[in-house]
C-alpha cells in the first residue's frame, strides 16, 4: 500500500476512470477535496485539567448536493484518513442516487477514555469548531465508528444553539426523541443484509443454511448484520472484535452472544469492555485468523486496510461483502481479483446507513415522520435496485464489482459537474 490511504483510494478510481469517458473538468474536480477544516478542541478534564483535542472535517465534492458523512472518534484519525472517507463518501451517495456530495468528519481520540461528561464536552468542542462548516443544506454529519445517536443528539443541540434555532436536518442519527429516523440504528446492516441476500445467490450461494460466513467486527453494523443472517437462517461461524474472536464451524448462537456482550455493557455507560473472545463455550481466535478462515464469505465490518498484499493471499472466503469502509487496500483487491474472489465494495454493501440517513433529513425537513416499515422497505428498493444494476453493469462489461460500482457512480457525479458548463461546452460556444 501507499503511505496516504488517500493516494490508494484514489486508485480505485483511476481504474473506474478507464472504463467511462468524462470530462477532463470532472476528473480534475474528484482529485482532491473541496475543502477541509482542522479545528483544536480544548475540553476541561473531570479533574481539572484541560486536554486539546485535534478535530477535522472535509467536504470532498458537493457537485450532487450538500456534502454528507459521519464524524468518528478514534486514536488512528489524521486528515489523510477523513480526506478518503470523504472521497468514498462522494461515490457511494452517488451510487445510491442520493442528492448529496461526499463529507467525512473525525477526532483522534480514543473515547473509551473519556468519561461521559468528557466525551458530551468534546462532542460539543467539535461542533463549535465547526459550526460555520456544516449546516443543513450545506454539510450533514452523522454517526461513524465510535460515535452514536447520544453523540448525534449533544451535537445537534450545540449547533441549535449557536444558530439560536431548532434545524435537526443538520445531523443525521439523532436520538428518535430530537428527529432521528426509525430504522436508522440497524440502518447499515439492514442495506447490507439486503445485498448479501440480492447477490449471494447469483455468486452460487444458493442455499442459506449451507452458508458459512465470518464476521470481522461486532460494532452496531457487524453485530446487528450477525443477527440479521443468523435470522435469515445463514450460517454464522465466526465473529470478532477489537480483543479477538470466537469460532465454530457449526454456526454460533448469535442472539446469545450479542445479548451477552449488551449486558456486560449497561455496566459501562457507553462503550463496552466485554470482549465477545470472553465466551468461553467457542474456540477462541484472533483477528488475522478470522480473516483467513476456510469460510465461504467474510465480512470485514471493523476498520480499513483488513487484507492487504500481506494476507490477500490466505484469505480462503469465496466471496467478500465489505461493511467497514476500505477494509480491502488496492494491492490486496488486486490480488483478490488475479485469484477470482468477488468484492462486493463498501460504498455498496455499506450505503444502507446514510441511505436512512437520507430519509431522516427528508423527514426532519418535510416535518412529516414515517413508520419504520415506510423506512425499511424504501431501502429494501433502493438497495437491491442499486446492487442489481452494479451486478449488471459489471457482467456486461466484465468488471470487478468495484470498478462497476465507481464506473455507476462516475456517469452520475459527472452529470451533475458537466450540467454546470464544461470546457467543451464553453469551446463549442466560441466556436459558435
Ligand atoms: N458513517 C456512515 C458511513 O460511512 C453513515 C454516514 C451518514 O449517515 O451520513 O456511511
């Protein structure tokens, strides 16, 4: 991999670049980001001490609407990091055609430091840094790894009073109570069951109950997506967090575990310690093991640059579906796709989040509130109308499934750049 996970995502679009024809105005608008904000947040300590945190937030391209993605708190967040995630922002809003641009937003930070009263100041810090960079028809933050609907809530109301009034379209994943959307909690899972069961059994995988599958991550999208296959009748044999994993080529009892790891955690307030590698009936396995389990379809759900050129190789699954963002790097795709091993990309097995996230702001705005069978069967339509169009675009041009979905989301990004006048255009005028 190259040093900047930006410099490597962009690859990936790069390839896409030469399957589609667009304009030379669109491709040098996607190289870098619009704009970005680095902002110092200075939160006073319970014991009294003041600690200065580094915040950041990036608008990546906003050709398609007012840019839109999560902030997350995590010790690994640098610029270069928000920057990619704001880049595969842009295209996955694209690929679900939603009237949005790309943002991301983050704080290098590991929360589950912080006490609670710590972490609503930071939470506050961060929107006060940023407040004139973000507005609803501007930039809508919303959760991402290690922030949630409390955090949403605190954050919202900082910018309410700011803006001394009340916009909830700002911030998407809101408590229920201050405007958030029913389904949005299991939203990302829910999009990426709705993938698996579109396209598992056009890769062959017909049969749920023959279906092994292995699960990096057990976080709100990796434990909730478990549970939703294990319901389905998949076959769950192996699931992880940060501390490790457990194994069973039988199959785990899923609902038994998430409710084991969930009661461990009303001890803690808001992260948990409990580890799922504490159950003790499974065989226990860490991460890099997880990964190269003789399985039939992994589903890295936690943190980027999972399988790279190192494991690319001993990965056994017959197929990948990504839930995090960027687990698969461009040399360990590339070495997937020499051995024939399907990638279903992140910016579609994962888009069933801001999808719902969507759906929040539309209601926030039209003051209308849906019930969340109107929630999830909008996405059921989107997300298997979407997945069936890449699955399409990619067996009649015989692409990886990445490259199809950045191919779809290309021909819609640059739509909107060339609507605002191209050189062409402007060449074509003079000639006139
Ligand atoms: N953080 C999620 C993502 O990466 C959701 C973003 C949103 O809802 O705006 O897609």
């Amino acid at each position: 991999m190259s040093n900047s996970l930006l410099e490597d995502a962009r690859k990936q679009l790069d390839k896409a670049l030469e399957h589609i024809e667009i304009s030379d105005d669109s491709r040098e608008r996607l190289s870098m980001p619009k704009s970005t904000i680095i902002t110092r947040i200075p939160v006073r300590m319970d014991d009294g001490t003041l600690k200065v945190f580094q915040g950041f937030r990036v608008r990546f391209d906003d050709s398609r609407g007012p840019t839109k993605g999560g902030i997350r708190f995590h010790p690994g967040v640098t610029l270069d990091e928000v920057q990619s995630l704001a880049f595969w922002m842009t295209f996955k809003c694209a690929v679900l055609d939603l009237p949005y641009g790309g943002g991301k937003g983050g704080v290098t930070v590991n929360p589950k430091e912080l006490s609670k009263l710590e972490l609503e100041r930071l939470s506050r810090g961060y929107i006060n840094g940023v407040a004139d960079f973000i507005g609803p028809d501007v930039d809508i933050p919303a959760p991402d790894v290690y922030t949630n609907s409390m955090i949403m809530g605190w954050m919202m109301d900082q910018y309410n009073i700011i803006r001394r009034s009340v916009q909830p379209a700002v911030i998407t994943g809101k408590p229920l109570s201050m405007g958030g959307s029913r389904g949005r909690e299991a939203a990302t899972s829910l999009g990426a069951f709705f993938v698996m069961r579109t396209l598992l059994p056009k890769m062959g995988f017909k049969k749920p109950e023959k279906t092994r599958i292995a699960i990096q991550g057990f976080g709100n999208a990796g434990s909730i997506l478990a549970l939703q296959l294990y319901e389905a009748g998949y076959k769950v044999v192996a699931v992880s967090d940060s501390k490790g994993g457990i194994y069973d080529p039988k199959g785990l009892d899923i609902p038994v575990i998430k409710k084991q790891k969930e009661d461990t955690q009303k001890l803690q307030t808001l992260y948990c310690d409990m580890s799922v590698c504490h159950i003790d009936e499974y065989q226990s396995i860490d991460n890099a093991q997880l990964l190269e389990l003789d399985v039939d379809i992994l589903v890295p759900s936690a943190l980027e640059n999972q399988i790279t050129e190192k494991n690319a190789y001993n990965i056994k699954a017959k197929a990948l579906f990504e839930v995090a963002n960027g687990p698969v790097d461009f040399a360990g795709d590339t070495i997937l796709e020499s051995r024939g091993i399907p990638v279903v990309p992140d910016i579609l097995t994962n888009a069933g989040g801001v999808t719902v996230s969507y759906f929040e702001w539309v209601q926030n705005r039209s003051g209308l509130y849906w019930t969340e069978e109107d929630v999830n069967e909008r996405l059921e339509q989107r997300m298997v109308r979407e997945a069936g169009n890449i699955w399409q675009l990619a067996s009649e041009k015989k692409l990886p499934l990445r490259t199809a979905a950045y191919v779809h989301a290309l021909s819609r990004i640059s739509e909107s750049m060339d609507a605002r006048g191209t050189k062409n255009y402007y060449q074509k005028r003079d000639a006139d």
